[in-house]
C-alpha cells in the first residue's frame, strides 16, 4: 500500500472508530415472538433472536409479544406483550464485575433477573417508571407500567 492509501486509511478508521465504540454491543436477544423492535436514533427495526443491542435503544414490543434479553453482565429481561424499555446507560467491566445500568420501563411488563453488576453492586442497577424509581437489589422481580391516561 502507498504512502497517501496508508494515510487515507488511517483517517477513515478514526472517522468510523468513535461510531463503532457507541455502538457496542450491551446485550443480545434470546428469543422474540410476535412484533419487537428497537428504536435508535429515530430508526424502527425488527428484532429476531441473536441482534445485538446498545446503550440508548428503546425496545418496543406490540400486541401478543414478547422479547427476551440477555445482557454482558448476565442480566436477564423479559418484557410483555405493548411494552416500552428505554436502555439508558450500561456499563460493565467484566474483569471486576462493576459497571451500572440504568433503564426505563415507560409501558408495560418487565420481568428482570439482575446479574454480576448487581452481585458486586446492589445499587448499581435502576429501573425507572412514571411513577416510581426502583433500585435493584434482589435477584428478581416484575414491574409493571401503566400509561397516564
């Protein structure tokens, strides 16, 4: 490869890099059924088992849905048929098992099994709705959200 190709590559990995790094994987669908998608960005697509997740996607499911999540702490949530989650912020370090994650339950059902963030952190894990904050310090529970008429 030649000097300025060298050069031209180079300034494309750090123009695509910092996109990347926003885009990393948090999570991963286990199973979906019926109509589940995620929003970012202002962009709708469909989720199927195997699609990655990140920080800041909204998962949406619609009548008779449902999705399972499984995410890099080994947290676990499944959420209901007309549901709404907002994945606020997650972060992990899976060397020490600290990390925080923060989501927001705006409609619906959501069961939750924490994982390593909670077991080295209890408060480290949150759940908000309209109406309440929840902190995570159990090992499961369902909450569910209805919408403010």
């Amino acid at each position: 490869m030649n000097r300025i190709g060298g050069l031209a590559l180079l300034l494309l990995s750090a123009i695509w890099m910092p996109a990347a790094a926003q885009e990393a994987s948090i999570g991963k669908v286990k199973n979906a059924s019926g109509a589940v998608f995620a929003e970012r960005d202002g962009v709708r697509r469909a989720l199927q088992p195997g699609d990655n997740l990140t920080q800041n996607d909204t998962i949406v499911t619609q009548a008779n849905s449902a999705v399972g999540i499984t995410f890099a702490d080994n947290s676990m949530m499944s959420l209901g048929s007309d549901s709404v989650l907002a994945l606020d912020r997650f972060q992990f370090d899976s060397t020490t098992n600290e990390g925080r994650f923060s989501s927001r339950l705006l409609k619906g059902t959501l069961a939750v099994k924490s994982g390593k963030i909670v077991q080295q952190t209890p408060e480290a894990m949150t759940i908000g709705t309209k109406a309440a904050l929840l902190g995570v310090r159990g090992t499961e529970f369902v909450v569910r959200a209805e919408e403010s008429q």
